[in-house]
C-alpha cells in the first residue's frame, strides 16, 4: 500500500523529529512580524542578519566540538584576546599609521590567537588526556585574564577606540551590510561541506558517537580533536573580528554575553551535547532563533538578566525535547515510571 | 493453591505499532527451574522485561501466587518477590559488596545515618550462606565476574525472591564459575525457590531445567519436559525448520605463507612470552577461560594496547610501531569481543558503521568522500553477507538482531579487503541461525586465502571451525591441537589451570 500524501506526511514529520527548532523558529518569526514593533522593518531586519553573522561564525566552530562530544569555553576569551590585540595593532601600533598593512596583520593577530588556542586545547585534550571542559575553562580563564591586562596596559579604559575607518566594512557599516552576512555564510557553507561531504566530517561523527570503536577501526581520534578544537578557536578568531568592526572599538568586556548566546544557539538548534548527533544546519536555525528571540526582545524592552533566564529555561528544554524524541523507548519507560509515582 | 508460581494469559505488547509479543500463555511451577530459549528476536528479552516491571504490557493478565500481578516499576516487582539478574550486571563497581546488597534502601539508626553495623552483619550473612571468598567491606571492582553474579544473587535473596530470572548468566564466566553457578540454582531450587533460566546454550539449559520453553517469533513454540526433547527437537522449535548441519563445510587449501607472526609478545601480566603463526587460509582457533588473556592477546597483536616487549611481522613486514591503524595499513581487521562499545556506532545507520574504515580509499586529495561509491561498497557488503537491513541510510544499527549487528562488523572489514582476522567470540549474542551464516563468512574468508585467529570460549564452534586450535591459560599459549586430534576433554584440561603446568 502506498500513499503519497501519508509519505509526504512522514518527511515532514521526520524532519521536525530531527529539528524540532524548525517549527518553533518559523512560529516565533511570524509572532514576532505580527506582535512586535519595528520588527519588521528593513533597518531591524538587517540589523538581525549582522547580529546572527558573527554568532553563526562562532556556533560553527562550537558545534564541531560538541559533535564530538566536547564543550570550547575559550571561544569567549579569543573574542575577547583577539579584539582588544587587533584593535591594538590598529589604533597604538606602530603599523597604525598605515592602513593597508596594519588591517591584514590585525586580521591575522586575531584569527592566530584562535589558531593558538584551539591548538593548547587540544593538545592539552589529546596529550594530557584532560576532558575538554577543564582543558578549555583553564584557557579561557588565562587568555581572559591576559585581554583585560593587557588592555589596561595600553589604554585607560576598558576598551581601544580609533580604528580605521575601512575596517568597519568587515563589520557591515552602512552600505556593506552585506559583507559580515557573505562572510557568515561562506563559513557556514565551508563547515557545512566539511562535515557532510568530507572524511574528516565522518570522523567528527564517528568519534563522537564512539571514539572507542574509532580508534580500533583505524581513525586518527587525536589528529581529528586537535584540528576540531583548532577550527573552533579558529572561528571564534574570525568572529572577533566581524564583532570588533561592527563595534567600532577593541573590547575587553565582548566575550562576556557571547558564550552563552553560542552554547544556546548550538544546543538549541538540536546538537546533542553527548556527542555524534546534530551538525551546523541545526545550528544556524539556532543561531536565527537566539537572535531572533534577542532582537525582539530588546525591541520590547526586555533586559538582559531576563534575556538569561529565557535561554536557560530553552537550553534546558531543549535537551529535554532531543532527549525524548530521540528515545522513544525512553519515552514510554517514563511514562511507566510517572504512573508509579 | 495451585502448583504455579508465575502464570501468564494472552500477554501482548508491541512497539510502535509492530508486534512483539502475540499473546503468550506461559507457566513456572512452584520450584522449578523453567529454561526459555530462542533465536535473538524471538521476544525473550521483552516478556522478562514485562514480569520484571520494565515494561508494560498492552493486554492480558499475569498471575503472582494466585494474585493478579501488575508491575509498574522494577522495584514492583522486586517488592513482589521477582529479582532479575542481568546479563549485564547491575552492580556499582565502586561501591563495596555490602553497599550494593542495600543500594535501594539503606537501614538507618536513630539518627537518620546509614546504620554500617547492621549492613555489614547482614551482608556477612548473605556471603557466608554462600561461603563467598569476600568480606562486606571488599569492593566490586575487585571481584570477577563470577563473584560478582553471586553477590547479585545473595542480594536478590536478602530481598525474598521467590522467583528468580537469570538472562544468559553465563556468557562471561569461565566453566569453574560456571559450575558454581550451577551449584547454587540447585542450591536456590532445594529452597523452593521456582528460577526462570534463559540462554542460547543449549547444554547448559539440558543439564539445568526441568521444563524448556521455546520463543519463536513472539508466540510459544513449545513447553517440554526436558528429559523428553532432544537437541535437534529443540533447535528445530526455535529456528522452525531442521538445521542439517551446525558447521558450514567448505573445502579450502591451507598455504605456507605465514601471514602473522608474532614474536615473544609480552603485556603486563597479562599476556607472557606468546610467539605465533597464522598461514593463510588458514582458521586458528584461541581457547581458553575467562581471564586467560585472549582478548588481550588480540589487543596487543592489533596495537589497540601497547606491547611491553617482542615483535609482530604482519604481511612479511616487521612493524615498528603497532597501532590500529598501521595494522590495517598491514591487511589486518579485528572484530571485538564487545561489539556494542568497541565495534559499531550504535546510535549511527547501517550505511555510516559500514564505510567507517573504507571510506579513506574513497576519498579525493581534498578529503571529499566519493558518496557514490561509498554507496556502491555498502550494498554490495550487505548483499555478500545477507545482511537483513531494510532501508541502511536511515536504519539504526542499535535496532538491528545480534546476528545482523555482527555482519555489519564483519562488513565494515570485509569492504577493506583485508588478509588477516582476528576474531575475538564473533558468535557472542548470535543466535543459532545466524551462527550458522557467521561461521560460512568465516570459512569463506580463509577459502578466499585470509589468516584467521578465531577466539572462543565455545569448544565445540572453535572444533567445527578452526584448522587448528591453540590454548591459552593464564597469558601463556599451553598447548597446540592440530584438527585431527580435537578432543573437548583434553582442550579443557589444557586450559584449566593445574600444578602441572605451573
């Protein structure tokens, strides 16, 4: 018996069994169309496209790593580190006077800083046999600590103001608005086909479900987290320096609100923090979700600290939702369990 | 008062919408042991699972003792006396032997504190009606599994069991601790207490139960007596139809070229001064007990543990560094013990634990898999290996049968082409019809001129299979048996360790 339409019934309903985000984003952008104000105008919406540019570059990176089962708390700390030494090189160096050079070595200060700390991470994951939370906390905590030093030690206060004009373009200021999005999605692209079409992307999955099982079937477990981790401080590099361009200013303080924003942005959109399941397509509707529920929020005037209660509140359920989608054999034990109480 | 312990009408369940179970009418007297037995699939695990409280049924009744019983939890049905001792252990390794006989419910004093004293003279009890070589204090880590079986066992008694459920208690323990197994559910039977016993092993069920129960396909394929059906009668019952023959014979030519050979290969304590040779189309058997070294003979021989000292010369070349992967660099594959953690991607579909270790020969210089003719490789190893999978690029290995999981592990090598095997208990959680294909893939493997070391604790596959068999005991290869001379007895006694030896 064949029926086309229960068929196409089973697609749809897979493919909210698989992103459940999907559903809930398409409801939330027409909630918000409908019942917030200036949400839909052309200046908010564009200004919701760069807000998500720079958190879909860095959710990228993160979501290899929580693929394989690791969490990156440095990727807030190279924001961080990166801006304020690329504002450095551009507005006190002694490049600063020239333009031309001083951008492209400020580009590369800030994404070599990713490149260094994705690299001690997963050295100190691979070789010390750390688990990565900790290896990671301890990064993030010494690049943190070094941002905000060295930031006092070259400016008097928190941040590094007078940064070349054209630099702003990487940020999207005024008719460039385009170029932060073109660079997000490129990136989003380039992970998309690593993990989809690429060995290593099979790797990543592989590793995250069972490294185990890897190892013994010939994978390069320690090659594949060395170059995760590298790619996740690589593109926390290449975020930091779309959000100092966007901000104007190198700042010691733009980590601060971002790692939550990017770990709810990955778990959200339905990356399994266990390891193996999920990827970046499920990422970016978290990333277009998370700014969304931002963006509309601060239109309604609603504060940060509540912003941080609602992402708790969806991070949690969230992985209550992947948890009892993905088991339906779960689902029923525990309905047999509540009945017992 | 009736001489039923346990009686089960017209029990049905089925998941999401597929059947399982299509209304079982089933029986344990009073003090008996009742053997149940099936292929994988047959629904043996769910009906244990019902009784035990885990899951519920969809219709039919269960009576308890002349009670309507319903258990909604496990701890249900231990509360009615029903204890279930796992196939995998439910022990917590790091807590002591008293500790895990109370872990649902420690007795307190006046103060709310867990009263130690009385844990440990209660637990003490329970050791010695046992006479178990270990105090309270000992903890779980420390003892073998065969100790560990009988702690499950006190504890299951400390809580009044009347009924007890063994699934396949045997798979892990070496033939001494076997017999002590043995022992105690005579033990368990003299007191009344009625046992559910449930196994492949067909010996062992013969030598234990009263009463056999086959499940076939989710209905009862028959209840006997166990003194009035024979071996055949029952495989017959479970697969419903007559296996003419147990072993595949294949005609196959064994060569001179040593394909493995190892060298006074030494690990910790574990593996001692083994030296070697695989020919090829050769089937080597490794026999020995639990705890022999053999699964550490074959982690040490594909690198997954680092040797301590001797050589490996794999394809005629002596490898420096011996890693997994360089051992399949050098045309060797090896299939784990434990396929759940150290074989397969569980939660992955059939088509991505298939092309795990091919796909780096399929991939262009930027690391771009070629999807079609990874796609190519993966129908063509399920059809070469009959494997039953209906849709492999959705499909989840997890909901494949035990047989079925092993083919896809032998696929995933089979695709790379590989000249040596090592195969650490390939027949482990296999059912009887799909052994029979395992063992075919196997002789088809060294027909086609692989070495193969075939790894065992089942005599009487290793005697159907190998060429040769070796035994292993206490990390030393003790003894080498070429076909002609296979003898059950004598291969045991080799493995079985003895002053005479030491």
């Amino acid at each position: 018996m064949h029926n086309p339409s229960s068929d196409c019934q089973r697609k749809v309903w897979s493919i909210f069994r698989e992103m459940p985000i999907l559903p809930l984003l398409i409801v939330s952008f027409l909630g918000a169309i409908a019942g917030v104000p200036y949400f839909c105008t052309v200046g908010n919406l564009r200004n919701y496209l760069l807000q998500s540019s720079d958190l879909l570059i860095i959710s990228c990176g993160l979501t290899f790593v929580v693929l394989n089962g690791g969490i990156d708390f440095s990727i807030t700390s190279i924001l961080t580190l990166g801006s304020v030494a690329g504002a450095y090189v551009m507005a006190l160096s002694p490049l600063a006077a020239t333009p031309a050079l001083s951008i492209p070595v400020a580009i590369a200060v800030m994404m070599g800083i990713g490149l260094l700390v994705g690299m001690v991470n997963g050295l100190a994951v691979t070789q010390l046999k750390m688990p990565s939370f900790v290896a990671t906390l301890a990064t993030q905590l010494v690049v943190g600590g070094l941002a905000v030093q060295f930031t006092s030690m070259v400016s008097a206060t928190s941040s590094i103001a007078g940064l070349p004009e054209v630099f702003f373009v990487l940020g999207g200021e005024g008719r460039f608005f385009f170029v932060p999005i073109l660079i997000a999605v490129a990136v989003w692209l380039f992970s998309w086909w690593l993990l989809e079409r690429t060995l290593f992307g099979q790797w990543v999955y592989a590793i995250g479900v069972n490294p185990k099982a890897s190892f013994i079937s010939g994978l390069p477990v320690k090659r594949t987290i060395v170059g995760l981790m590298v790619l996740s401080g690589v593109c926390a590099g290449l975020a930091s320096v779309i959000a100092t361009a966007r901000n104007g200013v190198g700042m010691s303080s733009l980590g601060d609100k971002m790692f939550l924003t990017t770990i709810a942005s990955v778990i959200v959109g339905g990356t399994n923090t266990s390891g193996g399941h999920g990827g970046v397509m499920h990422t970016l509707l978290g990333v277009l979700f998370i700014t969304l529920l931002n963006n509309a929020l601060n239109l309604l005037g609603v504060g940060w600290y509540t912003m941080m209660i609602v992402l708790g509140g969806l991070i949690l359920l969230s992985a209550m939702s992947t948890h009892l989608l993905n088991s339906r054999a779960g689902w029923t034990w525990k309905k047999g369990q509540a009945s017992d109480v | 008062m009736s001489d039923t312990a346990l009686r089960l009408a017209g029990v049905r369940k089925a998941f999401s919408g597929v059947p399982v179970l299509h209304g079982l009418d089933f029986a344990l007297k009073k003090g008996e042991v009742l053997g149940v037995t099936g292929e994988n699939g047959a629904g043996k695990s769910t009906l244990m699972n019902i009784i035990g409280g885990v899951l519920r049924m969809d219709a039919g009744t269960m009576t308890l003792f002349d009670e309507p019983y319903a258990p909604c939890s496990p701890a249900q049905a231990t509360a009615k006396g029903i204890a279930f001792i796992h196939q995998e252990l439910n022990l917590f390794t790091n807590l002591t032997v008293a500790e895990n006989m109370f872990i649902d419910g420690f007795p307190t004093n006046r103060f709310g504190a867990i009263d130690h004293k009385k844990i440990t003279s209660i637990a003490q009890q329970a050791i010695d009606r046992f006479s178990l070589p270990v105090t309270p204090a000992t903890k779980v880590a420390d003892l073998s599994t065969g100790i560990r079986q009988m702690v499950e066992i006190s504890k299951a008694l400390l809580k009044n069991a009347r009924i007890i459920i063994f699934d396949e208690p045997t798979t892990s323990l070496s033939s001494r601790e076997k017999n002590a197994l043995f022992h105690t559910i005579g033990e368990l039977q003299q007191r009344g207490i009625s046992m559910i016993y449930i196994s492949h092993i067909l010996e062992d069920i013969f030598r234990l139960c009263d009463r056999i129960t086959v499940l076939r396909d989710g209905r009862i394929a028959g209840t006997s007596p166990a003194a009035e059906i024979s071996e055949n009668e029952l495989i017959k019952r479970m697969v419903g139809r007559e296996l003419s023959q147990i072993f595949p014979s294949i005609e196959k030519t064994i060569s001179d070229t040593v394909l493995l050979e190892a060298r006074h290969l030494k690990w910790r304590q574990r593996v001692k001064d083994v030296s070697l040779k695989l020919r090829a189309g050769e089937i080597v058997g490794l026999y020995g007990l639990m705890g022999a070294g053999r699964t550490e003979l074959a982690k040490v021989l594909f690198g997954v543990e680092q040797r301590d000292a001797g050589e490996l010369i794999l394809n005629h070349r002596l490898m420096a560094q011996v890693s997994p992967s360089a051992c399949i660099g050098g045309n060797a594959a090896f299939i784990t013990e434990d396929r759940r953690s150290e074989g397969l991607l569980m939660s992955k579909p059939v088509d991505d634990n298939l092309c795990l270790v091919k796909s780096a020969d399929l991939t262009n210089r930027l690391g771009v898999v070629n999807v079609v003719e990874r796609a190519r490789h993966n129908r063509e190893a399920i059809k070469d290996l009959q494997i039953r999978v209906v849709d492999p690029a959705t499909q989840l290995v997890s909901s494949l049968s035990g047989g079925n999981q092993q083919k896809v592990v032998f696929g995933k090598w089979v695709m790379k082409d590989p000249k040596i095997f090592l195969l650490d208990e390939p027949t482990r959680g296999v059912d009887v019809g799909a052994r029979f294909e395992i063992y075919s893939i196997i002789m088809d493997l060294a027909k086609r001129g692989s070495a193969v070391l075939f790894i065992s604790s089942e005599l009487q596959e290793l005697m159907g299979v190998c060429d040769r068999i070796l035994v292993m005991q206490e990390g030393r290869l003790t003894g080498e048996v070429p076909k002609a001379e296979f003898d059950q007895e004598k291969l045991l006694e080799m493995a079985l360790p003895g002053p005479a030896l030491t």
